[in-house]
C-alpha cells in the first residue's frame, strides 16, 4: 500500500520543553492506526502537527504535500470541542459551516444516523450525538484521512460502540485512512490495524499483537502498568 | 379625556417637526447604519465572550481622541487608526507571550485612558468632544464624520459578509476553524482590528460608556429567542434598528438625552424577549 503520511525527524519544543523528539514514522492507506501513550507524551501535539496547526521541525507529508496544503483531504475530529450551549445554531448550520454542499450534509448526517437531528440545536445534543455530529462535519467534503484526537472522551459504551462502527464503515466503504489519538490501550486490539505508541519518542509501531509487547509497555506506563494490563491481554 | 388625546398626538407630531433638521437626518442615518454594524459584530462578541474587548477599546481609544484634539486633527480619524493598532497589540501580546486576553486588554485599557487623561490635562479649559466622547452625541454628527461612519461600516458589513462562515468556524473553534481551511491567524487580528473600529464609530453615538450596550444588547436578545444562526444575525440587526430609532424618536418626545434613552430601549427589547422565551419555552426543547 502507498505511504499516505511520511514523518521524519519531526520535533516539538513548547515553552522550553521537548515536547516530541525525533519522530519517525509513515503511515500507509487503508491503516486504522492507534496513537497510544500516557499523559503528555505528545499524543494530541503529533495529531496538530499533521494538521499543520503547529511549529515544528522536521518534515511531514500527506499525500506528498505540505500538512497545510493537504488540509482538503483531512477530516478532524477535535478532543474538546466546547462552546457556548445556549447560542443558537442548528445541526445543519455548522456542518455548512465547513461544507458547501447540501446533499453531502444530508449523506454526511446519514452515515453517522443524525439525519433526523438537521434542525436541532447543537447545543442541545448529548456528549454522544454531538460527537456524531462533529464526525459527520469531518467526513462531509468526503476526506481520504480522518484525524481524530480522543474521539470516545465523555461518551458511554453504547456510545463509544457505535462510534468505532462507524469509523470501520468508514474505513471499510468508503477508504478513509483513520489516525486516532486514544488513552484506551484495549481498544488497541479490537478497532486498529496498527498502533503508534508514543512517549515523547515512538517506543513502537506495527501491528498491535506483535507492538505491544512488556517492553513497549513498560516504556510507555511504567513496570507495573505494563505488567497488568500485558496479563489482562494474555488471559482475554 | 376624549379632548386631551387629539392635543397629546398633535403636540407629538409638532415634535417630530424636528426630523426635517439636517442634524436630526444625519442622527437617524447614522444611527440606522451603526446599529446594523455593531449588532452584526455583536453576534461574535457574544459567542467568543469579547464583551469586555469592545469596552477596553472604547475606553483605550481616549488616546487617540486627545491626539486628534491636542494636535487639531479630526479626532474620530484618530481614535479608528489608535483603535486599530490597539486589537493588533492585544493580538500580538495574546499569541506572543500567550496571555489571557483580558489581561493583554486591561494593559491596553488603562495605558490608553492614562494617556488620553494625561494629553487632555494639558489643554486647559472645557472640552466639548471629551464630552461627547464620554456620553456620546447622536445629535452632534457632522456630515463629514457622516461620511467616514458610512464608508467605514460599508467595509466592514462587507468583509463580515463575505467572511461570513470563516468568522463563525473561528469563534466556534479555532482548531476547526484551521482543519477547514480557515486562515486564522490572518483573520483572527483582522476582526479584532474591525470589531475595534466598529466599537470607536459607536463612541460617536453611544459614547465610551455605552457603546457596549449596542454590541451586546441586540444580540443578547436575539439570542434568547432564535432557534437558527440565520434568524440570531437577522434578528440581531432588526433588534438594533429598533431600539436606535425607538431610543431617538423618545429622546425626542421626553427632551431627554439620546444615548441613555437608546439603551434603555435595549433593556426593553431585552427583557420582552425573556418573557417571550418564558412562554414560549417549549421551542427550546428537542
């Protein structure tokens, strides 16, 4: 498969600090990749550099093109996306914000089953349907990468399943290369085909069962994390 | 009774004589396209929580009216370059030094009335335009700052107009705004930069105390009963209207001053669209 996204030597300094160090990693299409690692390990920082939103050193490519020249063909999905609940702009309002067509508000709107909330105020939705709604305006222009940074954060199970079937139809249907920032290392398993693991540096990438390993664990969690949640994978 | 009411409407309409001055054409134009500009940039100021950046502008651009009469310069030009230099320093403090913006305007705020306080100290005697500048006078408009307040807000109705999606992405969000495209850190400075010389055109009306009240009030009530961003900015600029025209056509029947009698008429308007939310509640509901 083609490399959709190519990082080299990719570095991050905020205030004086290291934020990511040396990164090195291609990423093909057709990849539901898993961007795991502890708090502050550069996770959401990496998923800005590919949007370009960030100064960094290094190089990133997506499709061959600079981040910020490739945007046309990237959906976001933001990890927090607060605003003010009472002002009044409806479902269908916001994803015109960002999309030029009608039908494909409509198809976008009925892939993540929110057709029927078009007119419903947007700050009248639950954490669940309002992260429908942000997934249908990121898959509206029809991307071919969709970056998504903590996508479940606040929803329930039921909610978090749906969401990762709708990210597979994606996937599966429709071609769209997934990228997603995560906490849950037992998603891992289930929803990607490749894991990125990061802790300021990639401690490890590939294929989830031959990536995980004690080692990678350990380095990303610390000793005791590693250990448990490696057992709890070996008994599941 | 029945004597008194015929005597009450002609004494009205011998009042509204008034409205065949220039002075009170040139009020009423002005007042119509400033309510149209500061309610539609009300909208923002509402969704990104900027109230507080339109009033540190009206109070900081002090400067530059005691520039413009220090130095016999029409002080309204002077205020709208200051203002504008203003939003790009609060931009720029912001974004460089990553400070919260109230902190990055409460140093703009108070340095621009120091100087303007300070500049005006030096010219003694009584100062009619720091006056005007204080309570605002509708009625004062001459035709060339007539003229400046029309061009001014034409550029600026414009640019929203055109802007219109790429505004609104950026005060949602400004990491969506940048996934869509959106150049923010073009249009981010840019709108601090009209939202300022919005607030500096209202000074001319409203004065620096109040000009707040026309960014904020017609939008605060907009809001309160649209169910659609479309019918929030068309309500907003309609709201506007209203209160200008009803707080000047009163000014004019009570002989009472303009600018208080234009945001009282925003506290009207407010408050009938909490009593219309109140019943009519059941809208707001999924």
């Amino acid at each position: 498969m083609d490399i959709m996204i190519s990082i080299r030597n990719l570095s991050v300094i905020r205030d004086g600090l290291e934020v990511l160090q040396n990164i090195h990693a291609d990423i093909r299409a057709g990849e539901i990749v898993a961007v795991i690692g502890p708090n502050g390990a550069g996770k959401s920082t990496l998923l800005k550099c590919l949007l370009g939103f960030l100064i960094y050193t290094g190089t990133i490519t997506i499709f061959g093109k600079r981040p910020t020249h490739a945007l046309d063909q990237i959906g976001y999905v933001p990890q927090r996306f607060t605003f003010d609940k009472n002002f009044p702009l409806t479902v269908a309002e916001f994803l015109r914000l960002s999309c030029d067509s009608q039908p494909a508000i409509k198809h976008a709107l009925k892939e993540v089953e929110m057709d029927a909330y078009h007119d419903a105020l947007l700050g009248r939705l639950s954490g669940g349907q309002l992260q429908r709604v942000l997934i249908a305006r990121a898959i509206a222009n029809s991307p071919k990468l969709l970056l998504l940074d903590e996508p479940t954060t606040g929803i329930d199970l039921g909610g978090e399943k749906d969401f990762y079937e709708i990210i597979a139809h994606q996937n599966q249907q429709h071609d769209v290369t997934i990228v997603m920032v995560s906490h849950e290392v037992n998603m891992v398993y289930t929803h990607a085909t490749h894991v990125l693991c990061l802790n300021k540096s990639v401690c490890g990438m590939g294929r989830p069962n031959e990536t995980l390993t004690r080692d990678v664990l350990e380095l990303l969690y610390g000793r005791d994390t590693a250990i448990r949640d490696h057992e709890h994978h070996a008994h599941a | 009774m029945a004597e008194i009411r015929p005597f009450a409407i002609m004494n009205i309409m011998h009042m509204l004589d008034i409205f065949a001055y220039p002075f009170m054409q040139r009020a009423v134009i002005a007042g119509v396209i400033l309510a149209a500009l500061l309610s539609v940039l009300g909208v923002y100021v509402l969704l990104k929580r900027m109230s507080f950046f339109s009033d540190g502008i009206a109070h900081a651009s002090l400067a530059g009216i005691a520039i413009g009469i220090i130095f016999s310069w029409p002080p309204l030009i002077v205020a709208l370059c200051l203002s504008a230099v203003f939003a790009w320093v609060i931009y720029w403090i912001e974004r460089k030094f990553e400070l919260a913006s109230d902190t990055a305007i409460g140093i703009l705020f108070t340095t621009g009335m120091a100087v303007g306080v300070l500049l005006i100290s030096m010219r003694p005697g009584y100062q009619p335009e720091l006056i005007s500048f204080l309570f605002g006078n509708i009625l004062a408009i001459q035709k060339d700052e007539l003229w400046v307040i029309a061009l001014v807000s034409m550029g600026i109705i414009s640019f929203v107009a055109l802007q219109f999606r790429p505004l609104t992405l950026l005060a949602l969000d400004e990491e969506l705004a940048h996934a869509a495209h959106v150049k923010t850190t073009l249009l981010q400075p840019l709108f601090y930069m009209i939202l300022s010389l919005a607030v500096v055109l209202g000074i001319k009306i409203l004065g620096v105390i109040l000009v707040s009240a026309l960014l904020i009030l017609p939008s605060a009530s907009a809001r309160i009963v649209a169910l659609s961003l479309k019918r929030f900015v068309w309500l907003s600029v309609c709201f506007a209207e209203g209160i200008v025209l009803a707080g000047i056509l009163s000014s004019v029947v009570f002989n009472l001053p303009t600018g208080p009698m234009i945001v009282l008429s925003g506290t009207c308007c407010f408050v009938i669209a909490l009593v219309l939310r109140t019943f009519r509640s059941s809208d707001y509901s999924l």
